[in-house]
C-alpha cells in the first residue's frame, strides 16, 4: 500500500527539478501534467495485468512485460476493445510511462515520445480532449538548447518513477494531488485565485452546502467556477454516499479546467459521474440541455471582476427578476451569484464566497440584494477572516442561500477572529470550522458571535447586511482610576526631575577645549533649566 508521506515527498521532489527554472504557476503544469500521465500509463498496466491474470501484477515491469507479449498475439483486438471500455484509451506498448524510463535509464529518452503518449491519450476519447495542451515539452524555461530541455523532462520523468500512484489507499492519491495544488497556491501567490480555494473556507462552504443531504442517493453538486474542482470533491467527504454523487463543473481558464479533470480522476471520480465544462459562466448560461438545476451549489468566484451587464441580459432567466437591474459592469459578484441561485433546487444549499461590499452596497446591488432578502433567499451571512486568500487580503464572506423556505430571517454570523497566522496567511484550523458550523446547525443568538435577525429588523437597517449593525464584537473599554492616574503622573513627573537634575550636575563637571564649545554647552544648560 502507498505511504502517504512517502508519495508526497516524492511528488513535492518533483517540483525542485523545475523550481529554480520557472515560476510556480508555470511548473505546476509540468509537474501535475506527468504526475497525471503516469497514473494514467501505470493504472492502464495493472488493469491490462488483471484482465488477463485475474490478479494484481508483483511490479509494473511485469505488467509491461504481459502486456507486450498480448499486444503481438491473436487476442490484441479483443483485449485492447475490452480494455478500452473501461480505460477509455488504448495506449501501445512503447509508449508507456514504464517504457519511457526505460530509455530514461538508458539515455535514449526522446520527447517526442513522451509527446506521441500525450497525443494518443488525448485522441482516444472526449474526456481527455486537450488535457496535456498545456505540459510544452518543447519550450525554453526547460533549459537552453534540445539537450537541457530533454535533461530536464527525463529528470521529472526519473524522480516521479518511484511515486506508486496505483495502490494509494482510498483518497491518498488525490489528497496528495491536492496537496500539490495548495503548496503551488502559496508559492504562486495573487495567481493562485483562479484556482485554489483555501482548505478552511472550502470546508465551510462545503459542510453546510451538504447539511441534511449526506444521505441523498444521485446527489447532484455543482460549481460554476470549479478552479481546480477541489469545492466539488470537498463535498463526497460529507456524503454517506459519495459514489452515486454527479459533479458538474465550468472553469473559463483552460489550463485550470484541465487541472479539475485531472483532479477528478485522481479522486477516482468515475467517467460517467464528470459533467465538466470549458466556458464563460456569465456570458452563455449552463447547464440548459441536461440537469440544470442542483442540489449543493458551492462557489468562490472572481471577486469584483468586470462584466458585460449588456441589455439582453435583463431577459435572461438568471437575472430577469431582481427590479430590472444588473449587477454592474465594474462588480460582478451578483451575476455570479444570481447565476448559482438559478440553478439551485428546491430544498438544497447553495454557498458562495463573495467580498464584504455585497452586503451594504447601493445602487443596482442594494435592489438585487434586496428582492432576495424581501423572498427569504438568504439564509445566512458567515464574515471569515481577513488575508484568507492568496488573491486578497481584504477580509470575505459567506453567504448561504436557499429556495422558497418558510421565513425570512437571516443568521449573522461573526468569525473574524476564529484563525491562526502561519507565515503570510491566516488560516483557520479544525476547531475554528467546527465552531462555526456549530454557530450555524444552533441558529441562535451568542453574545459577540453570532445573531438571527428577524426582516423587520434589517428592513430597519434599510436591507444593509454589514454584519457589525448585528452582531456587536466591540469590546468595552477598561474604566480608568483616576486617583491611580493622578498619583502615577506625580511620580512620573518626580522622576523626570530628578533625571534632569542628575544630567545638569554631570553637564557642569564637564571641562572644555575652546571658550566656543563651553559657551554652546552653557546655552544648553541654560535651556534645560527652564523646562
């Protein structure tokens, strides 16, 4: 069975073969791209093994070994159909990831061999359409000149070989694959947002979204701005039955998008259950032409990102019913959020992740924000931390949204200060998620936490959601003894006077060269004694 903290020196081990050659953001492509392709070649060997052995192989040499012998034999078409409708790609022998070491190891590696196996993966079926696009075996951060880049390649290709990435334990590979997409986020910094959602957040977001569905059979999740799909799969932790769960997901990056596929099947996510997508979010609606709506929605978009808010958006469905107004050119969070609130069912959860000015904002913000609070489609307002994000300081919240519910009172709930700092970010710990999912399931007033207001007293607060005009964290100041003061300030004053003196005997026991400097020094005698 695969030591977890053994893979995952492994894998980071990886990143030092390219670190002093590029950016974090650039290497990840590489490392997570070959990390993918060998768990791809090597669970392709052992199901080829199996198929034919009914058992496990004793080492990938002896699956290659198997598998080259069937390949020339009578039995290729049959075994290769048969393999292929559960691989969904057929791959020749030459080309696997075990045969590439071997010219490693022999100093024969050639790239583009390494490129043909790409080629072949990605042309044997849809779900793997353009997935290595982006891993340039061919470009200059490898190195200068066709040998250093090919050094560079076979090294990865050599430190990853010890990975074993097919006898991972229940989520040990995809927990490690995270764990990569976290360590690039921090090394990354601002870039990171397009892809990383942070471990604390993302649990909230997740556990509430799923609060009294965990034994929902077909439970349907989606996140329209999926990044690397880490919301998605947070979601089957909380799940009793997480392998009946159907992911549907939309990244407008294709880079990032392609990092969410690999994510899913590193996740053992089955092909059939990956409903994802490549696409603008805002612009073009989807899902319209299968599920469209579902029952977790989780979302941490762009903040504050541009948009079109052209016309022929008031007659889209998503917006069409928020007082004839768009959320603004300049601030799309409401777009994203209306569109996420669309396709939410009845009876599910959705929970975004949006900036503190969503709350109290005016104009075209404060109608939308408005007609949601007057259809009690907010439920609850969570204030994290600030410096959360690799992508902002500025300090965010959760909002938590559900469909035609009884009531339309709205829980505040005040964790600004449930962190740590470690290094540059704060970072909220088990016990600090705990706490607030516990705020959350008790719904009920906490002095300095967390409050339920009712909607006549936010209609009140004129539909202004700014969480301090509800939940009160200001601490009252110490009363001052002024008795104690006074006799403080006496002996303060005493003390002044007594160094002063002491300085002013020193100062005359001095002796001087010239009359200039005696006559200086005696003008500033002078001063001191009249302060």
């Amino acid at each position: 069975m695969a030591d977890s903290s053994n893979l995952l020196n492994i894998l980071w081990s990886g990143a030092d073969v390219l670190r002093n050659k590029m950016d974090a953001n650039e290497y990840k492509t590489y490392l997570l791209g070959i990390v993918f392709f060998k768990y791809l070649s090597d669970s392709y060997l052992v199901s080829a093994y199996d198929l034919l052995n009914d058992e496990m192989p004793e080492s990938l040499d002896e699956a290659q070994k198997v598998y080259e012998e069937v390949y020339v034999s009578e039995e290729k078409e049959d075994f290769l159909s048969e393999l292929k409708s559960t691989r969904h790609f057929t791959i020749e022998p030459e080309l696997t990831y075990t045969s590439i070491m071997r010219d490693v190891t022999n100093n024969t590696f050639s790239r583009e061999k390494l490129q043909k196996s790409f080629n072949t993966i990605q042309e044997s079926d849809k779900l793997f359409n353009g997935l290595f696009s982006d891993v340039d075996l061919y470009s200059n951060r490898l190195g200068t000149g066709d040998q250093k880049q090919s050094d560079t390649i076979a090294e990865l290709l050599r430190v990853l070989n010890d990975a074993d990435l097919v006898n991972a334990e229940g989520d040990v590979l995809g927990n490690a694959y995270e764990y990569l997409i976290g360590q690039f986020a921090s090394e990354t910094g601002k870039k990171a947002g397009e892809f990383y959602t942070p471990h604390g957040p993302a649990q909230i977001l997740c556990r509430i979204a799923m609060l009294g569905q965990e034994d929902k059979t077909n439970l349907q999740v989606y996140d329209p701005c999926m990044g690397s799909g880490s919301l998605l799969l947070s979601c089957k932790n909380y799940s009793n039955k997480p392998e009946y769960i159907k992911y549907y997901g939309q990244e407008l990056m294709p880079s990032t998008y392609n990092l969410a596929r690999m994510n899913m099947f590193l996740h053992g996510i089955a092909p059939e259950n990956q409903h994802l997508r490549n696409g603008d979010t805002l612009d073009a609606d989807w899902p319209t032409d299968e599920e469209t709506q579902f029952d977790c929605v989780t979302m941490n978009p762009p903040y504050s990102a541009k948009w079109s808010a052209a016309e022929g958006f008031k007659q889209d469905e998503r917006f069409m019913n928020y007082g004839g107004k768009l959320a603004p050119k300049s601030k799309a969070d409401y777009a994203f959020l209306l569109h996420g609130f669309y396709h939410l069912k009845q009876g599910g959860t959705m929970a975004i992740v949006l900036p503190h000015g969503v709350l109290f904002r005016g104009a075209a913000e404060k109608t939308i924000r408005e007609t949601l609070l007057k259809n009690g489609s907010i439920y609850a307002v969570i204030g994290l931390p600030a410096n959360m994000f690799y992508n902002t300081s500025i300090p965010t919240c959760i909002i938590v949204l559900k469909k035609h519910r009884d009531g339309r009172d709205v829980l505040f709930i005040d964790a600004s200060k449930h962190f740590e700092k470690e290094k540059k970010q704060n970072v909220m710990k088990e016990e600090h998620i705990n706490r607030v999912i516990e705020l959350y399931k008790n719904r009920e007033d906490v002095e300095k936490e967390a409050h339920v207001a009712s909607f006549e007293e936010i209609e009140e607060n004129g539909f202004n959601l700014n969480i301090p005009r509800y939940v009160d964290t200001s601490e009252e100041e110490e009363e001052i003894d002024l008795k104690q003061l006074t006799a403080e300030i006496k002996e303060t004053n005493k003390a002044i006077k007594e160094a002063n003196e002491s300085f002013l005997n020193m100062m005359n026991d001095l002796t001087f060269n010239t009359p200039e400097t005696k006559e200086a020094v005696s003008e500033f005698i002078q001063i001191l004694k009249e302060m």
